[in-house]
C-alpha cells in the first residue's frame, strides 16, 4: 500500500512539473500609424480568458498572463521600438507580468489569440487625436496613407525583433522532450516500485533510473537551461 502511494505523489508532483504551464519566450513588436501590434510568441496557445492588461498613470501597460512562465533574460533584452521605451518581464508564481513603458498615451487594447504561431496578439490602440495629428502631417509631406492591416499580418517577418521559425520549433520541441523524460521517470519509478514489492527486493534498478530521470529532468529544465539562456544573452 505504501508503495502505491509513493507512486501516486511521484506521478502528481512530475505531472505538476509538466503541465500546461505557458512558457513565453519572445515577444515581437510591429508598430502602426494608429497604433501597435505586439505578438507574444510562447509554447502554447494562450488562452485570452487567462490574460488582464492595464495601464498605470507613470506610462507602464502591464499585460498579467497566469498559468505561464516568461523568458525574462530574453524578453527584457528585446529591441523596443517608438513608441515603447522599455520592456519588463516578471515571474511571480506560476503567473507572468509584461510591463511596456510607453512614450504615448493608450486609448485602447484588445487581446487576439493567434492562429498562426503559439501565443497570442496584444493590439494597442493610439488615442484618434494623435492619430489624425500624424495623418495631416503625412498628408502635407504627400506621403499616401496605406491601409492598418488587422492581426493577421503578424505571420511576416518583425525585422529586428523577430523570433525563427526554427527557434519557434526548438522550444516546442523542447518541451515535447521534457514531458517525455518526465512520463519516463514515472513510469521507471512505478515499475521498479511494482517489482521490488513483488520479488521483495529492497530496490530495483528501474527505481532508480525513474528517480534519477526525474531528478534531472527538473534541474535542467528549472535552473541549468535559465543558466544557459542568460549566458547566452
């Protein structure tokens, strides 16, 4: 009976380190006459009813994502373009906070999930006085307007600040990988379990490769591999 319960805290405490938490690892701006696009590029699918934003009276737009966990090394390095000044990413507790520092009022802003790439769409609109301010004086330098195209157009390339399709695919694989060396380490562990019950044997050494997997499959996704990403900045 012990057996069995230790087996069923080491499936629920690996399951937990491989659920669907959200990991978001780059974000690529796209900025509008009216307005900008800013595309968070994660492992999954974002779910909108997941996610609040707001803006505070010192120019910050903050963007609140639970369930999720945010590059930050990366995110906060990212190139920010007019009007953004500075970019903030903070984890706290299973839960992610985008901070924007804007150079610009925000009159609006609506959250798109995206079809094509894993993430979502942060579309932040310029107050209409701003923008009519900016189409006069397009209009007296005769530069021609050219149609806001919507989210959709976020499939195209960011210039500096976009992310690869291949790196779009080496986190996903990532991930892909780690779920399997956890599930693995469970099903060692609850296999050397079963037989060492079975033939009364102190220990088997499916136990402890189970364990081992599981050991190490977690410092590396928790510490080595943010080590890795700071390094690499």
């Amino acid at each position: 009976m012990k057996n069995f319960i230790f087996i069923f805290i080491i499936m629920q405490l690996s399951l937990s380190f491989a659920q669907d938490t959200t990991h978001i690892y780059g974000v690529s701006l796209d900025i509008k006459r009216n307005g900008l696009f800013v595309q968070i590029r994660a492992s999954d699918k974002i779910d909108i009813t997941d996610v609040t934003g707001w803006q505070a009276k010192n120019n910050w737009f903050y963007v609140t994502i639970m369930n999720a966990w945010a590059d930050s090394v990366k995110i906060t390095s990212t190139k920010p373009l007019y009007p953004i000044q500075e970019i903030q990413a903070i984890n706290i507790n299973n839960t992610v906070q985008l901070g924007f520092k804007m150079n610009q009022e925000i009159e609006h802003f609506e959250f798109y999930p995206s079809d094509i790439t894993p993430g979502m769409i942060l579309s932040l609109h310029f107050p209409v006085d701003d923008v009519m301010v900016a189409l006069e004086e397009e209009r007296n330098e005769g530069i021609v307007a050219k149609p806001v195209k919507v989210p959709v157009l976020l499939n195209r390339s960011f210039g500096d600040n976009s992310i690869s399709d291949n790196e779009n695919n080496d986190q996903s694989g990532y991930f892909n990988v780690r779920n399997s060396c956890y599930m693995l380490g469970i099903m060692f562990t609850a296999s050397g379990l079963i037989e060492s019950k079975s033939n009364h044997r102190t220990t088997v050494w499916e136990t402890t490769t189970g364990l081992a997997l599981l050991t190490l499959t977690f410092t590396y996704d928790k510490f080595i591999r943010k080590d890795i990403s700071e390094l690499n900045e």
